[in-house]
C-alpha cells in the first residue's frame, strides 16, 4: 500500500533526497573471527542506497511479486519510506507516528515495523504512545497504548512470536522531554507482550533503557538491547511456555565502547541460523548464538537498526543515521 501526498511534500522530499550527496560506500568490515569470512564475502563492502533522512530506524523487508521492497521509519520527519531496487525512495505514510496537532518534539514518528501473519503492518507509534496495526482498508487499530489505566512510554521495536503474540520495548525517547516529561505515566521501561487475544502483559522491568528486541529460531530466547550509556548491553530473556520471560543475563557489554564509536545499542534482528545483527558503538555488531562477538560493520556513523532480506535473506539492510545501507552476505 503506497499512500501518496501532495504537491509541497513530494517536492520537500525531492529537495532532500535528490541533491544529498550520497557516497557509494561507508565504513569498513571488522572481521574478529573466521566465522565473518563465512557469512562476508572477502571484497564486501557497505553500500549506500540513499542518504538524507533525518533518522532513520525500524527497517522491515516485504516481499512482494516484483521481488520485495524495504519499509524503514524517519522517526523525526513522522514518516515511513518505501525502497525498492527498481523505484528507489518513495514516500510511503505520513504521519506515521503522531496524529496529534501540536508540536510533539524531536521523535514523534514510528519506530520499530513488522509484518503480521494476516501480511498487515505493525508499527511502534512514539508520538501517539502505541503498538498499532494497519488494515487492509488503510485505516490503523490501536492494539495496545496503556497498562493497568496508564499510557506507556512511547513503543520503541517490537518482534512477533508465532503464536501470534508480539513482543515489544517501551522507553521514554519518544515523549518530548524523555524521561523527565511529565506526561509520563509509567515509572519504568518495560518488555510488553500482547497476546492474540489482544491482552497486553508486562514481561520484565529488569532493563532500564530496553530498545531493540528479537527472538531465537527455537523461540527459546528474547534478545533485548539496553540503549543506555551507562550499562550498554544486550540481554538474553529466557521465554517460558506460557511466553512469560525468566531472569534475564547479560549477553554481550559493550559499555567500554560508548564515547569511543558513536551509538550505542538499538535495533538487531536474528539470523535462521541463530546469528544476531545487532547495531552498537560504531556500527553493527555480529553474534554467534553463544555471544561470541564474530566482527563489526562500522559504519562510522550512529547506527540505529538492521534487518535481512532480498532473496533468501542474503542481504542486510542496514539504518545508520542518515543513510540507508546494505551489506550483500555470502
């Protein structure tokens, strides 16, 4: 579903779009372990398809019969855009995130996209404080905003279980003034469930700064990065039978890195193998299920979030800042 707009925001889009200047490369390819030369080919570099964006996050592949295209969220301009290798940059939605008539500060847009079993959007609204779905009409549900009579935060990622249940993290980076705002009405940053009967159910406040989040194949395991300074880790929640979530350990701390490479932990998402892509200080960082850290792609930029995708998931598209990235894997 393409939603087109009018003249003024073609022609702003196309201003900012059109006359970046987009470098074909960006970064280099760490490789820690010889695992990397198994997924990486030698001469892999990190392309990038478009730049000008504000900040860009969320990015979701669709496939579709003219052989898929990638969703992703500006989470500052309040809109989804679409990317395809025939058409390139097209705006998708907008307001994507806040439908309000107000100024709503620095990130009122969505956040973290999935796709349902029905082939329906999901996304994570900052500005309007939800997990909403998209129908098939083009009109948006609310399928969660509040726990026990009080708003959340602001959605940040969210993963699908295939029971139907979705996971999601709640921080405060899209309230207008974060944690201090005073329309906050949650005293902590949880891990949310909704199941398919539409329950919302607080999974773990362990995390202070949940972000990015993602399941294990087996379904066994909740990953969750902490986009926090001060402990930037990722979190490995075991997930019961019932979807609760036990204790969780720490995967992988890569706090000694803050203030050294620009970022911190966001947005990952998990290989059919087991692998983890996930974004930190510096780029994206490659895991081996046991938390072994494989290599990096630095991107050299704040790099917020990746998902696989293309034929057979060989390629990751990457959101680092302001460009729009890709990295073929073997």
């Amino acid at each position: 579903m393409l939603i087109r707009f009018g003249l003024t925001a073609c022609y702003l889009l196309s201003a900012t779009l059109l006359f970046a200047q987009t470098p074909a490369t960006v970064g280099h390819i760490e490789r820690l372990d010889p695992a990397m030369d198994e997924l990486l080919a030698a001469d892999a570099k990190i392309e990038v398809l478009a730049s000008g964006f504000t900040w860009c996050e969320g990015p979701l592949w669709v496939d579709d019969a003219s052989g898929g295209h990638l969703l992703f969220s500006d989470i500052p301009r309040n809109s989804i855009f679409r990317w395809s290798q025939a058409e390139g940059i097209e705006l998708f939605m907008q307001p994507s995130g806040y439908t309000g008539v107000a100024y709503y500060g620095l990130e009122p847009g969505s956040n973290g996209l999935a796709m349902d079993s029905q082939g329906r959007l999901l996304a994570c609204e900052h500005g309007d404080r939800r997990v909403s779905v998209l129908t098939k009409g083009g009109g948006k549900r609310t399928l969660a905003d509040a726990y026990e009579g009080r708003r959340l935060n602001s959605p940040n990622d969210l993963v699908l279980h295939s029971s139907g249940a979705i996971f999601f993290t709640d921080p405060p980076y899209g309230l207008p003034e974060r944690a201090d705002d005073p329309r906050r009405e949650l005293d902590f940053c949880g891990i949310f469930r909704i199941d398919p009967d539409g329950t919302l159910a607080l999974g773990s406040k362990q995390l202070a700064r949940p972000n990015g989040i993602g399941l294990s194949p087996d379904e066994k395991t909740l990953y969750v990065a902490q986009s926090d300074p001060q402990n930037a880790t990722w979190t490995a929640f075991p997930v019961n039978d019932d979807l609760s979530l036990g204790e969780g350990k720490t995967f992988y701390d890569a706090t000694d890195q803050v203030g050294k490479r620009p970022g911190l932990p966001d947005g990952l998402c998990v290989a059919a193998d087991g692998k983890i892509w996930a974004s930190g200080p510096g780029g994206i960082y490659v895991f081996s299920p046991e938390g072994k850290l494989l290599g990096r792609l630095l991107t050299g930029q704040r790099t917020s979030n990746c998902t696989l995708g293309g034929e057979d998931d060989k390629t990751l598209y990457i959101t680092a800042d302001s460009y729009l990235c890709r990295v073929r894997l073997k």
